[in-house]
C-alpha cells in the first residue's frame, strides 16, 4: 500500500498548536507562508512596516469585505485551497497571532511588473520577508519570459528595494522566501541589497523559482550568500529547471501530475520536514535540456523579439489573466490564430516550436499555454501553419537558388 503524506493543510493540523518556541521555524512554515502571500490583501493590510495586523484580525476583514468572493477567486494557475489554508492557519497558535505588515503591490503594464512582497512577525527577533510568485495575470508571466534576455526584471529590482526599506525598519534576524518567481527575486534581492541588510539575512528560501544565468553563481555577492540558501524543487520541475539553478538544492516528492507539481499543496510533507527523492522525472529532465538549447540557439535579441511575439498574441485574445482566457476560449482562440498568420516565417517557427515544448509539459493545465492547443480549436491549425512552414521554407531555398543562378 502506497504511503500517505501530509500536505500543508495536514500541517496546520498537525504543527498548528506548537508555538515556535516549542518547535522552531522551517522551511514547511516558509511554503505556508509563500502559498498565503497569493492571497489579495490591498487595502486590509497598511503598506507601512510599523502598522501590523494579526494573521487572524485580517482574516476575520477578508472575510467581512464587500469584495469577498472576488478575493477569493485566486486565479485559473492558483490552488483555490489557498483560501482554505487561510481559514485553518489563522486558527492555529502557530499563525494565527502572526502580525503581517508591509504589504505592497504592483502591477504595470507599461513597465511589465508583476510584484508583491509582504513581511511576517514570527517573534520579536525573526521576521520573513515574502515575495509572491507569478499571479494569474499576463502581465506576470510576460514579466517571468523577459527573464530569458533581461539581465534583471523589474520584481527583481522591486525586491531589492524592498529589502533595503526592511533592513532600516527591523532588527533581528530576516529570512527571505518565495515561491515560483518569487523565489527568483527572493534570491537576486538577498544578493543585491546593502551590506547591512545581507548580513541581517539568516536563511533564504526558494521554493521552484526560475533560475538564472551561469555568470549570476559566480558573482561575490552570491558566494556571501550561498550558505544561507535552501532551494527545494518538485520531481518534475519546470519553473525552477528554466536556465541554471544553485549546485545544492533537495527534491520534493509530489503528489501531482507533471506541471501541477509546481503547486505547492502537492509537496509531500512528513511532519516538520518535505519528503525527499533522489532525481528529478526524466520529462524534467527533457525539459531541462530541451529549454536551454533552445536558449542557448538564440540570440539576446531573437529572445526579446520572440517575448514580444508571444504575448503581443497572447494579450491580442482581449484578455488580461487566464481566469478570463478560461471563459473566453473560443473567442480568444479565433483572434490569437489571426495574430500567428500574420507573422513572418521566422516567428512563426519560434512560436510553434515553444508552444509544443510548453505544451509537453503544461498539457490543459495553463491556459495561457492551452489556449493554443484550445482543445481541438487550434491543433489542425497549427498543424496547417507547420505545413505552411515547411512550403514557405522550401519556396525561399528555391527563390534563393534562382536568384543565385
């Protein structure tokens, strides 16, 4: 008979009634706190690190809110049971007299960031420091692809802020934690902020965050910090096995389906600690090889131009998060294939070859992904652009043996 392990709701049951006192803070308390920081909180919590509020009064504000069911809605990408978590924690002695403070936001399209960052109280002399992962918006995915030709994106840079304003607000040990692109930025922030506020850092942790470049690893600021870093990745990993991650990581067990594993409530957990396994899937593994040679054939600038393609497609469906995409598929659908036939050859080929190796991996779950595939809607016609492809590819080699001749 298979083993049943807990997950972070089993957790809450299990660990809630320890204070930290009785059971120190680690990295299954950290998850927890990354997977509530998907929460939508503007306006309940003050942005100032001086006015707090416990875990438990702002829930009993989420909850009394006018917009409490659009609150609730966290998005097509993120666990509904996100809520739940909420619920069960802020009755728990471990959470639920936790003081939230800082809380702050950001969402540009013009500058394409997706950010926000909040700080937990764990006791008069911790406090952790959170930066939330990508949203359902398209912004926030827009954002995690420049990744692939920026030297830092905007949340980065937020984040480096961020935690200067913490180091002259708090004294004590800070932890650092994020999940998905949040541990990205959790990591580039503790290794770019002042001196004062690296040396107040204690632990960071970074729960399947997209990597970075080799260059990054190498750097002095990232050597002063590598021994406080803790980076856990699912089996199958696609998030945090994009570019190159740190040399010591552990591998989660996972109780979900190839790209669900990146959902936090499928980690195993095995009372304070994650269940670990020896290597990653071997789709991971294909995943891994197949997006950094594709990288690695691409210029800086076919990257950018291949960004831009993307989502200039991908917002031409009307749409801005994939909750809406969700609901408006067949309509969004006719307009994103208007926008592919119109590109040139080149970008075309991109397109589809990302989208397939995307599509290997994401399957239906991500809408943002499926809607090219669009359940029957768009696979004949990307299979008919393909075709088109190769006719295009070998009408320019004949054009271009005439014009030789």
């Amino acid at each position: 008979m298979k083993e049943h392990f807990a997950d972070m709701l089993d957790y809450l049951q299990w660990r809630g009634d320890l204070s930290f006192d009785e059971s120190p803070f680690c990295a299954v308390d950290a998850l927890v706190l990354c997977q509530l920081s998907y929460i939508h909180l503007d306006g309940l919590v003050d942005p100032s690190f001086e006015a707090g509020k416990t875990l438990a009064a702002i829930y009993k504000d989420f909850t009394d809110d006018s917009n409490y069911i659009a609150r609730c809605d966290v998005g097509a990408v993120i666990n509904p049971k996100t809520i739940d978590l909420f619920a069960e924690a802020v009755k728990t002695k471990r959470f639920g007299e936790m003081t939230l403070c800082g809380y702050q936001t950001i969402l540009n399209e013009e500058r394409i960031e997706q950010f926000a960052a909040m700080v937990f109280i764990i006791d008069h002399k911790n406090a952790i420091v959170v930066f939330r992962g990508t949203d359902d918006t398209f912004v926030g995915w827009h954002e995690d692809f420049n990744l692939t030709y920026l030297d830092n994106i905007p949340s980065q840079l937020s984040g480096v802020e961020y935690l200067n304003k913490v180091e002259k607000a708090f004294g004590g040990k800070i932890l650092v934690a994020g999940h998905s692109k949040g541990g990205n930025v959790a990591v580039y922030a503790s290794v770019y902020c002042n001196k004062g506020m690296r040396k107040k850092i204690s632990d960071i942790y970074n729960f399947d965050g997209p990597g970075f470049g080799g260059q990054f690893f190498v750097k002095k600021e990232y050597r002063e910090q590598e021994s406080k870093l803790h980076s856990f990745y699912p089996q199958f990993s696609v998030v945090g096995m994009t570019f190159y991650h740190p040399k010591e990581f552990k591998i989660v067990d996972s109780s979900g389906q190839n790209v669900f594993q990146h959902d936090a409530f499928s980690w195993n957990i095995r009372g304070s600690s994650f269940v670990f396994r020896e290597e990653f899937t071997e789709e991971s593994k294909f995943f891994y090889v197949a997006f950094n040679d594709w990288m690695d054939d691409m210029t800086k600038e076919d990257l950018k131009r291949f960004t831009q393609v993307f989502f200039n497609i991908a917002y031409a469906s009307g749409v801005k998060t994939n909750r809406d995409l969700e609901k408006n598929k067949r309509q969004a659908s006719k307009r994103i294939l208007s926008e592919i036939t119109k590109l040139d050859s080149e970008s075309k080929k991109h397109v589809v070859k990302i989208v397939h190796m995307l599509l290997t991996v994401g399957r239906e779950n991500i809408p943002l992904f499926n809607i090219f595939q669009g359940k029957g809607i768009l696979q004949d016609e990307l299979r008919k652009i393909e075709d088109v492809f190769g006719k295009l590819g070998k009408k320019e080699e004949i054009d271009d043996d005439e014009r030789d001749d």
